[in-house]
C-alpha cells in the first residue's frame, strides 16, 4: 500500500480535527477527498481519535480484511473519479484540434502506464496530474478570450494544483507566459493585462487558502527566521519541509559512482559516460557474480 495508510490517517484527522498539521509535506486537497471517499464507506470515521498515532488504525488496522479492502476502496474511488474527470478535460482541450487530436489524445491517457499505475491509488500523484488537466483547458479558454474571468478560473486551477502538490508551482511560469502571449496578441490594454493578472493571482492564493480552511498561523524555517503571520501555514511549513529534504541529497548510483549529490538530468548522464565510468560500473559486475557463487 506504500503511502496510503499514511495518507488516510492525516486524512481522517484532518477531516474529524481540522488537524493540518500532521503530514503536512503532502497538501490537503488530495486528502479532502480520501476523506469524503472514507466517510461515505465508513460513518465510523468520524470517531477518529485527535492522537496521531492512533488514526491509521481506527481507519485500517483495526478493521477485519473486508473493511480495511472498503475502506481503501473508497478512498481510492475519490482518485478514480478525478482522474476520469481530467481524461475528459484533456479531451475537452484537444478537441480544439478536432475530434482525431481529441480521441487520439483520450486513448493516450486511458491507457497511460502512469494514469493506469498511479490513478488509482489513495496517493498525491493522480490528484496533481488530474489538476495540471484542468489547468491546460482553462488556460486554453483564456488564451482564446484574454478576459478577467477566464484568468481567475485559470488561476483557481493552479491553486488547486499547487493544493495537491507543490511541484505544481512550476507550471505557474508556463500560464504567465501563455497568458501574457494572449494579452499582446490581441492587443489588451495595460489595465485590461493587469486586471487579468491580479484575477489569476488573487484566484490562485484563495483557492489554496479556501483548502486550508482559511487558516493563518506564523512559519519557521530550518533556520530558525519565524514569519509571525502567514495565509495556509501548514502548506508553507510543507513547502520548506520538502525543499530541506530535498537540499539533504539522498545516496544514487550512476555510471560506476555513488553520490548524495548533483542533478543526474539525461545530459548529465551522458557527460558522465566516459571510459572510466564503464571501467568502475563494468568491474562491478565480476565481484556480482563472485559473491552470488560463493553463497549458491
């Protein structure tokens, strides 16, 4: 099961508590919905205990085989329906193209290895995917017709995004510039391009805070700097929990090296291939084969 006990207990507190707090790395809105999903398979949800440590098992561990198999059930179904909503928003954004781009670009998705892998699984990945979809069509519309509306819906849809994951926070940068390219192709005026922009921000920043029940709380960072007050607390303390951990490196092995650092990109990789490097991995391979003999 991987992640999911862990995602249903913070879901199951989080629901019952309002407890943001507890795995706050992952943010909220993939867990609103295994939560819905719990709640309508299992009204014993509710009754979730306010200590941490206790919620995995009122939800899973101390049901019988059957229930434990509904309960991820239902909250598995909440990435089954999101998923299948963004397969239509994909297709809905291609039909611009026409109806073969549209099919062709359905049956991509339908049978994606990742969408089949990860879009059904009371996980985070399915729920950011899903909402990067939504954030390509409602692009799309505002790219057609640059007007404020269009550019808050745009907005919310990255905010929403950014509430399932916070790597979605890179395709910020891509809707700003599609949608500066909008406003300068058909000619908008400064005030028109700034009232569009504060709509997609402002959007944006309520529809995360809207995630996060409105909450507002001080920050500390790793560092120990405290920002006395802050919009979504928790999803920032996630943010620099993730970007720590990040910074920590983790131990790789590639073309013959271990490192806990550098970015192994395909270029990289592709520098690294030199004959040292197939000489050390190459040499790997006798010492294998020596220890595996030497147990059979």
């Amino acid at each position: 099961m991987g992640d999911e006990p862990t995602y249903l207990a913070a879901a199951a507190l989080q629901w019952t508590h309002l407890d943001l707090d507890f795995n706050r790395e992952a943010p909220a809105l993939p867990k609103w919905g295994f939560a819905l999903g719990l709640r309508a398979v299992d009204p014993s949800m509710s009754a979730t205990p306010a200590r941490r440590d206790r919620a995995a098992t009122q939800v899973l561990w101390s049901k019988p085989p059957e229930g434990m198999r509904r309960n991820l059930f239902g909250a598995r179904l909440a990435t089954i329906l999101v998923t299948v909503a963004a397969g239509l928003c994909l297709w809905r954004s291609a039909s611009r193209f026409g109806a073969g781009a549209a099919l062709l670009t359905h049956a991509l998705w339908c049978f994606s290895p990742s969408i089949l892998a990860n879009g059904a699984l009371a996980t985070l990945d399915g729920w950011v995917t899903a909402l990067l979809c939504v954030v390509i069509l409602t692009t799309i519309r505002f790219s057609e017709d640059p007007q404020p509306n269009r550019a808050a819906v745009s907005g919310l849809a990255v905010g929403l995004a950014a509430a399932c994951k916070v790597t979605a926070l890179a395709v910020a940068p891509v809707v700003l510039v599609v949608g500066a390219a909008a406003l300068r192709r058909c000619g908008a005026a400064r005030k028109l391009a700034a009232t569009c922009a504060a709509a997609l921000t402002g959007a944006g920043v309520l529809a995360l805070w809207a995630v996060y029940a409105f909450s507002i709380g001080p920050v500390t960072t790793a560092s120990g700097l405290v920002w006395p007050i802050a919009p979504f607390p928790a999803w920032w303390q996630g943010l620099l929990q993730q970007w720590d951990v990040a910074g920590a490196g983790h131990r790789a092995y590639l073309w013959g090296e271990v490192r806990s650092s550098g970015w192994w990109s395909s270029a990289g990789a592709a520098k690294r291939l030199n004959p040292r490097a197939m000489v050390s991995s190459r040499s790997i391979s006798p010492s294998i084969r020596s220890a595996v003999s030497s147990r059979v």
